[in-house]
C-alpha cells in the first residue's frame, strides 16, 4: 500500500527533522544523511528511531542508485 502524497509532503527523519527519501516498492523511508531506514508496516510508516535500520556503505549505495535511477526526490526539500 504506497503512502498518500498528502503524508510524503510533511514526513521527515524523527532525528534530523530533513526530508527522506520514499522507495514505494520497497516499504522504505530513507535517510541519506544519516543512512538509516524506517519500514512502512501496512501503509504505516514507523518513524520511531529505535526501530530504524542502520544502513552499510554497500546497501546504502545501491538505494542512492535507485535514487538517481528512478528521479525520486526527497519528501520534503532543504
């Protein structure tokens, strides 16, 4: 279940108050900056930072990948 734009317009990362980036068919919200991933359980996002997933170098760079692949921008810019 892919998240309102309603949603996506205002939700940033609970610690760096900045934008995420959205991976729809993933059930992911990504923060780039601090490389953490908050899951989407049943079109929910879970923005607690305890249950955010640290993210490596290597997965973080294959997200960015499929960042610039597919244009997506970040829920909320600078």
């Amino acid at each position: 279940m892919a998240l309102r734009p309603e949603l996506l317009e205002i939700l940033v990362c609970p610690e760096d108050k900045r934008g995420l980036y959205y991976l729809a068919d993933e059930d992911v919200l990504y923060n780039p900056r601090l490389k953490r991933r908050y899951v989407v359980r049943e079109g929910i996002p879970v923005m607690l930072p305890e249950e955010a997933e640290a993210v490596d170098d290597a997965e973080h760079a294959r997200i960015m990948d499929k960042v610039a692949a597919n244009g997506l921008r970040l829920t909320v810019e600078d």
